[in-house]
C-alpha cells in the first residue's frame, strides 16, 4: 500500500491530519493522491449544490474522510447516522430511514454538480447505489456517472458565453400594478408520538426528516427547520413575510391494536388557518415502517405541492379574495393555473401579457419562460392565425427557461411540448427522462411526462406513469386526463374513452372529436352526431376532417386516420341514414 500525508481540509466535521495509507475500492486504479481528493471535496463542499446543507456536507465529509483512512468497511447505517448526523446512540436504521433518505439525496446532488458546476474537474467522487463507501476517479476514465445531455439544448450548456447556474425562484415584489409572491415556505414540525410506544418515536422522527428532505427538491418552495426568531414577535405569534406565504406542517402517530394511525395537517403560520388534513392508517408490523413511511410522503407531497395542490390552490383563492385590492402580490404560477382552467385565446392572451410583463422586469425568471412556452404551444389547439409562429415563440422560450436554470422541471415539460408538436419525439423523450432525474417526487411532472408520452405514441410507457400520478392525486388538469382518453380510444376502448372525454369540462376541439369518432364505432350515431355539434368552431366538417388539421390536433398519424375513419362513418350516416350504412 502506498502511504500519502493526509493534509488538513476545513470543514464542519473533525479534521484529519495524521499520515494514513489505504486502498482505493482493494485496489489502486489510478494514480490520485490523497491531497487531490482533499481539493475535490472542498470544491464540491463550496458549490452552491451542497454548501447550503450542513447535512449533505457532513455525509460527504464523513464518508470520504472515512475511506481515506482505511475505514470504508465501517461505513454502515448506524455509524453514518450517530457519527455524521448526529444521531443519538439508541440510533435504530431498521425503523428510521433518514441515513438512506440522505444518501440518495447525496447521490443525486453529486450528479448535479458533474453535470454543471463540476464537469471540468480532475477529479469525481461518486457513492454507488447499495453502498456508502464512495469512489474516487479520474474524470478522463471511463465511467457511466455523469448523466447524458440532452442535445436540443446542448448549445445552451454548453456555450462558451453560458455558465448555468441555479436560479432562485424567490422573486423580487414587482412596481405597478401587480407583484409576484416570494417563494413559499414551510417548516416541518418535528411529528409527535401521543402513545406510549417508545418505536413510534423513530417513526415520528423518520417521517418528519423524509418529508423535510423531500421538499427541498421542489424549487418553487423555501423549508425550514425551526421558525427563525426574527419572525416572532413579542406576543409569541408567528411573524409573516408580507410578500410570501408561510406554512406549518405537523403531524401525529400512535399505535392503536396494531394500526398505525397517522394524523398530518397543512396550516397557515400567520392565522393558523388548516388549509389541507389527511389521516393514514395501516395495519402492519414493525417491520413494514419504511415502506408506509415512503407511502406518507408521496401522498403528502401529491397532495400539496404542484398547481393543483393545496398550496396552490390557498394562494390563487387568496388572491381571487382580493382582486380589487392595489398592490396585489400573484403567485407565479396564478395565470398559467388560470389558462388550464379556462382554456380559450382570451385567457391565452392575458397571461401571456402577465408573463412577458414578469420577464422584462425580471429577465432570468425560468418558470415565467416556460409557461409562456406551453401557453404558445397550447395556442396551436386554438386554430391561431400563424401557428408557425406560436410554435417558435414556444420552442424559444422553452430554451429561454432552461437557459436561466437548467433545474427547472416546468421547463424540461415546456421543452418535450415544443418537441412533441415538431415531431421531434426522441428528443422530446430523452428531455422528458432528463426533467425526471431532478425530483422523481414532483406529482405535476409525472403526469405530464405520461401525457406527453401518450400524446407521441408511447401509450403503454406513458399509460404507467400517468396511472401512477392519478392514483396520487386524481384531480388534474385537462390535457392530462384527456391522454387517458386518447389511450382507450387507440386501444379500441371506445366506452373508456367517452368515459374519460366526458370528465373534461373544456371547450376544446379533442374532446367532441374522439368522443364522436368513439360513437361511431359503437354504431350509436345520433350520439356521435350529437357529440359532433358541440364542436365550437367556424370551420365546416370537411374542413376539420383534413389529415393536416387532424394531426395537429392528434400529433399521431395513426390516431389521426383512426379519427377520420370514425368520423367519416357519421357523415355517411348523417347523408343516407342507418340503412345506408349496412
């Protein structure tokens, strides 16, 4: 073995400066010294990925610490949680999975920082899945670390005049008329035990840091541990921030005759207003707690983030309270929910001024960029004057956003939109698959990624992951459900998807179409023709029927002629009557 001075590296853990030799992963691959490896952990340690998290910074510290001198057999569950998190000695990994929560949040930070900040770097330290020993490799080697880029927006990574960096979504109060909201923030309060079993206290403790950790991988929120002191005032209460919205979220668990029951409230930190409650129960043994514990927080996170969460929804009603009030501070996301509601070019052309208006006062605001984006490509189901034009103002703007913060999940789906309606589908996948490493928990993405999946021919892929989404929140917006539509009409389930259309309260061109074609096909053609007459359009029936209007409003050829075949069979019925289709 080779034996290499160890030098001091200042970081929140001990300091390590005695001579140790060791192997790298039993054997040494490469010639890296101890000190470059030292250099590489501080740069990491003081990027913007990790440096905000004392957690991520002591895991990380621990662990290579540990490695370089010899002890990486060492790294179980239980040392990592009671030496680097700080962990009581009673410490139980089988109950609470915060060690594991962390690590994978490790993980993905650390491909983060090699996929922007670190890409130059001599040097990449990695921890591999099913261990917490890291490696350490020449970044010239060859190694399937690094996630790949996508290549419609490699010229925006990277140019040589564009360094991306992470953009906060905390937004300054806008002059005039109007202002945006800052971002929300929630603090977790630690999940109290009401009974008297001592291992529920682990349980409490594991769901409440799950849930801490999972937020911080939603851009749009701020999570605190404690409510900070300057915002409480002398009373006790609880201070706002006037340009934001503060929430509370707790919880309680006890153990009733083999159940644990779970109670976990939303509230409002400024009036203690509960804007969102949801009690879990299982009957299970000790042994199940992670697993019910991941089953909390994907429902929890479902359930209150995303633009039709609870957050959402008590900060759009708040504004819709105050309509008439000056100085009206919106939430970013306020229009953009407007335009999914009421899907028509009046709203189209409101938010779309709301937007640009937002990014020339704030120029590198991503999500603005990317709502415009898919507020344009929506256009194009609208009959706009110039689709050419609705279709390059969103391809630009979804460039524009991920250009700002290539973090933004809104625009990764604003990107594989603009893709989708080009015809561009491998590119508007490998988008899609690259927006989903960033925050696998983000509800509101996974629907859309199965949407858009549908939409350009992968039915049964994106039929998976859009069940998965509905089951967590079943209330979406309409394009969304309208995929599970077009999924049972390309199957030939044609009840299924006049089911599904008719779950749609929006007059959009789709929906009267597959519902009509799907009448066809059952041979109920006064339904079909009735469906037909809904359609709001100034076009005639002829003209709606052409290949190239059908295929803008369907995307797929396939599902296009499928269509036009059903809705051919109704003119036909409508021109000589049921005995002329025999």
């Amino acid at each position: 073995m080779n034996s290499i001075c160890l030098t001091t590296i200042k970081t929140p853990a001990e300091h390590v400066t005695e001579k140790v030799s060791c192997y790298f992963n039993d054997k040494i691959t490469s010639m890296i010294r101890k000190e470059d490896v030292l250099a590489q952990l501080r740069r990491i340690l003081d990027s913007t990925q990790i440096n905000r998290s004392a957690v991520l910074t002591d895991f990380l510290t621990f662990v290579v610490n540990e490695t370089l001198a010899g002890r990486s057999e060492g790294l179980k569950e239980y040392t990592i949680g009671v030496q680097a998190l700080k962990k009581e000695a009673d410490f139980n990994p089988q109950i609470d999975s915060i060690v594991r929560i962390h690590a994978g949040r490790l993980r993905r930070v650390l491909k983060e920082y090699y996929y922007e900040a670190g890409k130059e770097d001599p040097i990449v330290i990695s921890i591999p899945k099913g261990s917490y020993a890291p490696n350490f490799k020449i970044s010239s080697e060859e190694t399937p670390f690094i996630p790949p880029v996508v290549d419609s927006i490699e010229e925006y990574q990277h140019s040589d005049d564009h360094q991306p960096k992470r953009s906060s979504i905390a937004l300054r109060p806008l002059p005039g008329v109007f202002g945006l909201q800052g971002r929300v923030s929630i603090t977790v309060v630690p999940f109290k035990n009401i009974g008297s079993e001592s291992d529920l206290l682990f349980f409490a403790a594991g769901v409440s840091e799950y849930l801490r950790t999972e937020l911080t991988q939603f851009q749009d929120v701020r999570v605190r541990v404690n409510v900070p002191s300057e915002r409480i005032v002398p009373d006790g209460s609880h201070k706002p921030d006037p340009n934001s919205t503060e929430f509370l979220l707790t919880g309680s668990v006890q153990w009733l005759k083999g159940r644990i029951l779970l109670w976990i409230h939303l509230v409002v930190a400024d009036t203690n207003e509960q804007v969102w409650a949801q009690t879990f129960e299982r009957l299970m043994p000790a042994d199940s707690y992670y697993d019910f514990q991941q089953y909390v927080v994907d429902r929890v996170l479902a359930s209150i983030m995303g633009l039709r969460g609870a957050i959402s929804r008590y900060q759009i009603d708040c504004v819709e309270n105050a309509l008439q009030e000056a100085g009206l501070h919106f939430p970013i996301q306020y229009w953009y929910y407007q335009h999914s509601r009421n899907f028509n070019p009046k709203i189209a052309s409101n938010a779309k001024l709301f937007y640009n208006e937002v990014i020339s006062r704030d120029p590198s605001n991503a999500r603005a960029y990317a709502y415009l984006s898919q507020i344009n490509c929506g256009e194009l189901l609208m009959n706009p004057a110039d689709p050419e034009r609705s279709m390059a103002d969103g391809m630009t703007y979804a460039h524009r956003s991920l250009k700002c913060d290539p973090y933004c999940q809104e625009g990764y789906v604003a990107l594989a939109t603009s893709l989708l309606f080009k015809g561009s589908f491998n590119e508007a996948v490998a988008t899609l698959e690259q927006g989903a490493r960033l925050n696998q928990r983000n509800n509101d993405y996974r629907a859309s990624m199965g949407a858009l999946l549908i939409y350009m021919g992968y039915y049964d892929y994106g039929k998976e992951i859009l069940d998965s989404a509905f089951q967590q929140v079943p209330d979406m917006v309409w394009w969304h459900v309208l995929a599970f539509s077009f999924h049972s009409f390309i199957r030939e389930r044609y009840q299924d998807a006049i089911f599904w259309a008719n779950r749609i309260e929006m007059s959009v061109e789709q929906i009267p179409l597959i519902k009509a074609a799907s009448f066809a096909y059952l041979e109920e053609y006064d339904r079909g023709i009735e469906a037909l007459d809904m359609l709001e359009s100034d076009q005639s029936v002829e003209d709606l029927l052409t290949t190239q209007h059908l295929l803008r409003q369907f995307t797929l050829r396939p599902m296009t002629e499928k269509i036009q075949e059903g809705l051919q069979k109704l003119i036909q019925y409508k021109s000589v009557g049921v005995m002329g289709m025999r």
